[in-house]
C-alpha cells in the first residue's frame, strides 16, 4: 500500500534541516547576483526549498524591468541572471512581478 503519510522529499538531497532562522549562503549569495543584475529591483526573496543544502530555490522577484514583458521572457531573465549557479542546482521556482503603483 502507497501513501502512508509519509513524504518521502526530494530524491538524492540528503542534508540536515535547517536548525536557524538567518539565512543560508546560497540564498544570500543568490540575492545578492540578483540585486546586481536587476538593480530596479524593489523586492527580492530567495528561499532555499531544500531544507538548507542549496538543491532547490523558490525565487521571488519584483522589479519594474519586467514591464512589457511575458511571464517566460521574465523567468528568461532571471535564469540568465543565474545561469552559472543554476548549474549546480536541481530545481528553481520563480515568480516574478512588476511593482504596482
């Protein structure tokens, strides 16, 4: 039988849960390319969705450089942005938005 309430979690991550609230390295160090690269930013949240090991990031991302632009043209940006850290990642969740007036 499947499905015992039991989440198995992300396959071949193994790493311990984060025991504090500050964040990781990864994640200051992915917030801080992302100021550089989008500059008009006016909010930037990285979340390490993988407990803490830099596998899985959920990205939000706020900037007026968005404007006029699709969804996946703004996705685009932002792995361009992270095309070098990406590659040692195994996922990212991103949400982009342009600041409402």
């Amino acid at each position: 039988a499947f499905g015992l309430g039991r989440d198995p979690g992300p396959p071949l991550v193994h790493c311990a849960q984060r025991m504090f609230a500050s964040q990781t390295e990864g994640e200051l160090k992915v917030t801080r390319i992302l100021k550089e690269k989008f500059p008009g930013a006016t909010a930037i949240k990285v979340t390490d969705i993988s407990g803490g090991c830099g596998a899985m990031y959920e990205i939000q991302i706020e900037s007026e450089e968005f404007k006029e632009k699709r969804t996946v043209q703004q996705h685009q940006m932002v792995n361009q942005a992270l095309k070098e850290e990406i590659k040692g990642m195994h996922g990212l969740r991103i949400f982009t938005s342009v600041p409402k007036h």
